[in-house]
C-alpha cells in the first residue's frame, strides 16, 4: 500500500539564508505520509515510533513542488514498517520572472527514509 502527498514548499517553510527549507518539514511530510497509511491500513492514525535512517540528498528552496511517497513494507502485530521518499518536481524559475516555474522532467530525489509505525490492538480496525 502506497500513499502520495503534494505541496508548494512557501516562504513559511524557509528556514535559512536563499530561502533554504529546513529538512524536518520533509520529515513532517512523511509523518502525513504514515499518518494516511496507517488510516487505510488500520483504521487509526497510529503513532510514529522511530525512523531507522534518514538520507537529505538535494537542497529544497522555498517555491519548490514537493512530492512526498510512502509504502507499507512490513506489518508485525502492531508495528508497521515504512519506506519514504521526497521528490522535488516542479522549480520557480526566478531568472525568467517572478510567477515562470517548470515541470522537471526527471524529478530530484531530496530525501529518503526507513521509519516505523505502530497501531495499539486495541485500536486497530481493519
């Protein structure tokens, strides 16, 4: 089971200098990503236990289309396994004017990570 999220990274999300987004918010993402998985495969929003690796690959810049992507791996009795991955797919083109943005053909892979999830029994149900 999969589950996609899209968003414009905003000026709220830069953190740093050029208007850098700080890495967490791909984390934050991946948290909506899990929660979701977790409603259609429990039931339940579940809880977010641990990540087990986060890789950041790419810098994202305020303007950015982010596409967040996670699956289901492993289910234990309560636990649920998750692989993620962010994928910048549309850039701001400032250097055209200042509303021009464009489709990238081939997404860049900004951040990737293993994580698990776990659904109590007793509120599981599905």
């Amino acid at each position: 089971m999969k589950a996609l999220i899209r968003m414009r990274m905003s000026m709220h999300d830069a953190h740093y200098g050029g208007n850098l987004v700080d890495g967490a918010k791909m984390l934050q993402l991946f948290g909506d990503v899990a929660t979701e998985l977790l409603i259609r495969n429990d039931g339940d929003e579940g809880l977010f236990r641990a990540y087990d690796s986060i890789e950041f690959l790419a810098p994202v810049y305020a303007g950015d289309y982010i596409e967040a992507e996670g699956e289901i791996i492993e289910c234990g009795n309560s636990s649920r396994k998750m692989v993620f991955e962010a994928r910048k797919v549309i850039i701001p083109r400032p250097d055209i004017n200042d509303s021009a943005c464009d489709v990238l053909e081939e997404p860049i892979i900004v951040c990737r990570a293993r994580g698990t999830c776990v659904v109590p029994k007793n509120k599981q149900r599905k």
